[in-house]
C-alpha cells in the first residue's frame, strides 16, 4: 500500500487539493500498478509564517 506525504503552505481550496489527490492516485497507480484503493494521501498544510526560504517567511500558497 503506497503512503504518499505531502507538505503544503495552507490556503489551497478544497477542490484544488481533491484534483492533486485524484492526479497524485492516478500516477501511483500508472507508473507502480498498484490499485486505486491502496494509495494513501496524508497532507500537512503548514501556515505561511511557518515556513521560510533564505530567511524571509512565505506569505502565501503561491509566494
């Protein structure tokens, strides 16, 4: 059963993230065969404050 982890900076909808649940299945599914129903998705959304690159916190999903 594949466990995929995935680390996002909250504010994504909830459709966004059902598109990327349904491409990230379905790419498990292609290149590892293994059934739809075995791939598990766990997202941690992490708020932009707490998050930083070269020392300067995000502001957002798309900074």
């Amino acid at each position: 059963m594949p466990i995929i982890q995935i680390t996002l900076i909250a504010g994504r909808s909830d459709e966004q993230k059902q598109a990327m649940y349904a491409a990230v299945t379905e790419a498990v599914h292609t290149t590892l065969g293994a059934p739809k129903e075995a791939v598990r998705i766990m997202v941690n959304e992490i708020p932009p404050q707490h998050f930083a690159v070269a020392g300067v916190a995000k502001k957002g999903p798309s900074s």
